[in-house]
C-alpha cells in the first residue's frame, strides 16, 4: 500500500489500510475530461472500524469515516449494482506493475455484498481526503 498517494491519512486514523468490510460506497465519479489521457475514477466511502466491544447487543464501531479515493488512468473497468446502500466485502489493491503493461500500475477489486461491485486497472491511486462522520 506504500505506492498509495498519501495513505499516511488512512493510518493515522485506521492504524494501517483498513480492509473496507461492511464499508458503503456513496458517490462514484467517472471524469474522462483530459483529451488524450486515460479517465479517473474517484469514490468516495464510509469506512469505520469495528471493535470487539459489544454495546446492546451490537458491536461498537469507531473510527466512522469518509474517505476519498482518485483512481488515475483506469482501464478495463466493470462496474455493477450501484444502488441505494454498495455495501462492501472489501477493497483490494494489487500491485501489478512487474507483470502488467508498463503505465498500468494496479488491479482495483471493490467487492460488493450488496450493490457495487467494481474491477479495474489503474496506473496511480491517491487518498484525496479523510474527514470524520456520523450518519
């Protein structure tokens, strides 16, 4: 995850990546408006952090967040599902680059359980923002 742009802001909060399970993706952009120059993808999802603590019956989440991606340069991109909650499995993040086309850098799995569910290649990825929030 260190070719991440600006990951750092994810584990100042997080510790680490988190691995985006039960994360909700609200809002997907795709902008192709650079001539010449493949289209970003950017996503923006509530993220927190389940513990193992358990008040009324329910585990204490902390940590609730929304997190800003931009993918650069995607390609290969499917996209499916986008409705009213795109609640998520995971995010995976796969370097590619030693075996991959030499601009395509990444394999992006947003692995929805109900809703989104997205695959792609990208050559850069970058953390736009994190900000604290409560639905």
């Amino acid at each position: 995850m260190a070719k991440i742009e600006n990951v750092h802001l994810l584990e100042e909060v997080f510790g680490n990546f988190p691995s985006f399970h039960d994360a909700e993706v609200l809002r997907i952009v795709l902008n192709r408006e650079s001539v010449g120059i493949l289209p970003t993808l950017e996503a923006l999802i509530y993220v927190f952090e389940m513990t193992s603590e358990i008040k009324d019956g329910k585990y204490v989440c902390k940590n609730h967040s929304l997190v800003t991606f931009q993918f650069r340069e995607i390609d290969q991109l499917v996209l499916e599902g986008f409705n009213n909650q795109n609640a998520l499995q995971g995010l995976s993040v796969t370097d590619i680059s030693d075996h991959q086309l030499e601009w395509l850098k990444f394999e992006v799995g947003i692995d929805g359980i109900f809703g989104l569910d997205a695959h792609f290649k990208c050559r850069s990825i970058s953390v736009l923002s994190i900000e604290p929030y409560s639905n």
